[in-house]
C-alpha cells in the first residue's frame, strides 16, 4: 500500500514517535511511505488534489528509526496525486502550530476531507474529526464516563465551579495537549485563581474539571482500532503513565514514567461505553486517557505511548494494527 502520513513537519518529528514506530514497521511491511507536512497540500480542481510529499520506497534500505528519519528528510519532495494515496493517516498535534501557524491545522484537515472524497481512506475520519478538534468532543459521550467539567472563559464560572466541589479542580486549556498549562486549584489556594484563569484563557477556551483521587496513580493510556481494544497475546495495548512527584501531568514528556498497566473490568466496562460511537465516527485508531471509571481525554489525532506500551508488554502492537490496516483496506477494495 501506499500509506500517507500527514504530520506537522518532518523536521519536528522524532525518533521515539509513535508515527515514526508506525512508519518503519509499515516499510519493513513492504509499504511506500510517504510524509506530508500541514503546508503540502495542493489543489488544482476537484479532481486533482494531492500533496508534496517526502517519499521513502519499499525498496530503500532503512535500518531503523532512526535512519527513517534521517532519509526522510534528505528526500526532495514530490507531488502525488489523492488517487495515489492507499492510506492517509492523520498524525498531527492540532495544537503544535496554533500560534506560529494558525492556519496550518484547519486547513490540512479541510483537505484531507477532499482527499477522503477522491475515495482514500482517511485515518481517522476527517468528517468526525472537525467535531474532535478539542477537548469538548468528550461531552458527546456518555454523562457517567465523563468528569464533571465546565468550560469557559470566565473567571466567575470557574469560581462557582470551585464551590460545588469538594476539594480542589484541574484546570487546562480546552485545546491543548502534552501537559502544558496544566493546574491544580485548591479550594483555599485562591489567590493566583485570576491570573491562572487569564493565562490559560490568554489563547482561548479553559476547561475546568473536577480533581479525581485516583489521578494520583497517574492515569492508563488505553489503544483501541476500530472501536475494539488492540490487544495481542491477551495483552492489552495500555500504559500507566505515573506522574512526578510533586507533579499533577503524567505526559511522558513531562517526565512522567510508563509502567505496565492492570486493566481490570471496570477499565474494560468504561471502554465499552465509548467503543461504539468511536467506531461509528471512524475514529479507527484512538488513545483514551482513563483515571478510574472515568475517561478524561479521547486523543483521536496522533496518540502517543504505543511504542512504551509494546516495551512494557513486550508484544509488537504496531506490527498487530498495521495487520488489522491491511485486512481492512482490502475488505474496502472488495466492497
């Protein structure tokens, strides 16, 4: 297959990526890979829609990850028509350039849906992900899954939140990711409240969420393809992120550490409650944030932390979804 991953730029992409773990195990596959940027796409008319593309051949003799990346960026890029894609897999941070390129995220994803429209399949669904730009996509699903959250730009409504909980609640921005702007207010902890308030506020809508106990075991990260657990060898494709001490984030790249998970039935039985209206909006490859029975994030654009997962598990997720990939697209072509 020809597999287009659409990311934010080949110059910020890392080794330890899970688009980049992705990518070498579909090469090694046998599949042509190829990388487009936010700022590759190129429309002539509705019939002709494609994107300058960094491409590495089945034939390339890549070594690792590593070597991925680096001939990647060497390759002068090319232009391939939407009908040439098999795959176009969406792997960007919508978050990344929303200040230096605030256009870049939007408007990528209004042509990935021409792209699904020339007939390739689009990873995840560029229709549903319009309604997933942010956090507020988790108020679509069930009331018990989720935790009692208020979003806003007002210091006043966040106060009043404040007052109908028990002890103390997260703040963050509504659109964000990787930790960043992340608090925990107390509830006789005020006196910075205003300023907290208007610096996560600063670049947009704020999210204010209660403070789950069981967050202070860190929160799972938990796989899912096509609304189904990914699971290998009775292995469920999962990390335990454990926050820093003295830290509420358990990002990985906030210096949380990966851990194998225990999932239990209650983590299985909160997953079933979400499973199927992911599957129904075609959020084929999702990475649900889970703290107790609640879910706290559904990261639907590029989730991270497969790799950890497969280390800590010691099974080859990757290898498993791009498996299920194959199957899939081929069941398409028979349709």
């Amino acid at each position: 297959m020809n597999i287009a991953f659409l990311i934010n730029q080949t110059h910020k992409e890392d080794v330890n990526f899970t688009t980049t773990h992705l990518a070498f195990k579909a090469h090694k596959r046998g599949h042509k890979i190829m990388y487009i940027g936010l700022a590759d796409f190129s429309y002539h008319d509705e019939q002709h829609v494609g994107a300058h593309c960094r491409i590495i051949e089945p034939t390339a003799q890549i070594d690792n990850q590593e070597d991925l990346l680096e001939k990647l960026r060497l390759q002068k890029k090319e232009f391939v028509d939407a009908k040439e894609m098999d795959i176009l897999w969406i792997r960007y941070d919508p978050v990344l350039d929303m200040i230096n390129r605030p256009w870049a995220a939007d408007t990528a994803l209004q042509f990935a849906q021409l792209i699904k429209r020339q007939g390739t399949w689009v990873i995840n669904d560029p229709d549903k992900l319009v309604e997933a730009t942010n956090k507020l996509y988790l108020e679509y699903f069930p009331q018990d899954i989720r935790p009692k959250t208020v979003i806003t730009r007002s210091y006043e409504d966040v106060v009043e939140f404040l007052d109908q909980q028990e002890n103390q609640i997260i703040l963050k921005p509504l659109k964000g990711s990787g930790g960043k702007n992340v608090f925990l207010l107390k509830k006789d902890e005020r006196h910075n409240l205003k300023q907290t308030v208007e610096v996560i506020s600063r670049d947009g809508y704020l999210l204010a969420q209660e403070y789950l106990p069981a967050a202070a075991k860190g929160d799972i990260r938990f796989f899912l393809v096509d609304g189904q657990p990914l699971v290998v060898d009775g292995k469920y494709a999962s990390v335990n992120r454990v926050q820093q001490q003295g830290d509420i984030r358990s990002n990985i790249h906030q210096g949380g550490t990966a851990q194998a998970a225990l999932i239990d039935d209650k983590i299985l039985d909160t997953v079933s409650k979400v499973s199927g209206k992911l599957q129904e909006d075609g959020m084929y490859f999702v990475g649900l944030d889970i703290v107790g029975d609640k879910v706290m994030e559904i990261n639907v654009f590029s989730p991270g932390a497969l790799v950890h997962a497969g280390q800590l598990n010691e099974v080859d997720y990757a290898t498993a979804l791009l498996e299920k990939i194959e199957i899939d697209y081929a069941a398409r072509l028979s349709i």
